[in-house]
C-alpha cells in the first residue's frame, strides 16, 4: 500500500500538474541525485533531462551547483533552492524572495515537492541497493557511494 501510495505521489512530480516546465523539473532532479550520492537516481534522470532539454555541459556543471556563472537567473536560483532545501531543509527568506519574483506560487510549492520526492527517492535507492539497469556506467563522481 505504501508503494502505491508514494508512486502516485511520485508521478505527481513527474507529470504536467507539477508546474516546474521539465527541464528546470529535471535541472532539480539531478542536483538531488547528485547531492544524495545517489547513483541509480543521476543515471535515469540524465537520460530523461536530455529529453527534456538539458545539455551535456550543463548536466556536468549540475555538480558545481549554483555558483557556477554559466547558468541563467533562474536556473541558478532552482539549484540554490535545492541546496538549501538539502542541507537546511528550508529555502531561506532571500531565496524565496528571489523565487517569487521569478515564479508562481505553485512553481515554487512544485519545485519543494520535488525536492522533497527525489530526496526520498534517493534515500529509498541508496539504502536497498538499487544497481543500475544493465547497460549503464556509473558516473565516476558517484563511485564508492
């Protein structure tokens, strides 16, 4: 029953009701994956980010986080946002202020989602040991994870 439950919330996040457009969806995505170490999470979500217009050179620089000075405005404050929802668990007063200018309430409330949803996720596959589907190669940066 728990299953079900947290896969219905799960597509939730992953569907057109979560008001985050995909590519910023998956820009958050993949900085939790990457900051949960979490290396089944990285390898899915860099496939689907691609789809979903992400590039290469920006998948590598989801690493370095928000201070990198490649990114756009907005895509710097999602991974602001993410971090500190991961090592706060709260988005600080300037942060959200920042957001606010920039997105919906309803972004904003979809961007803490899923957060939250891939936070959990992560846990889920760091903890049972979820291997990779065959075929894929772990990111070097999330070995020994």
């Amino acid at each position: 029953k728990a299953a079900r439950a947290f896969l219905a919330w799960g597509n939730y996040v992953l569907s057109r009701r979560n008001d985050l457009p995909p590519r910023q969806r998956e820009l958050v995505i993949l900085r939790v994956g990457y900051l949960c170490k979490s290396g089944y999470e990285w390898t899915q979500h860099v496939e689907i980010g691609l789809r979903d217009g992400l590039t290469l050179p920006e998948i590598a620089r989801i690493k370095l986080g928000a201070q990198s000075p490649e990114w756009s405005e907005d895509d710097r404050l999602l991974l602001l946002a993410t971090d500190e929802l991961h090592h706060d668990k709260f988005i600080s007063e300037p942060t959200w202020t920042a957001l606010a200018g920039r997105f919906t309430e309803k972004q904003r409330m979809d961007l803490v989602f899923t957060v939250g949803q891939y936070t959990q996720v992560s846990m889920i596959l760091n903890t049972f040991g979820v291997p990779l589907d065959e075929g894929q190669t772990l990111d070097p940066d999330l070995k020994g994870y």
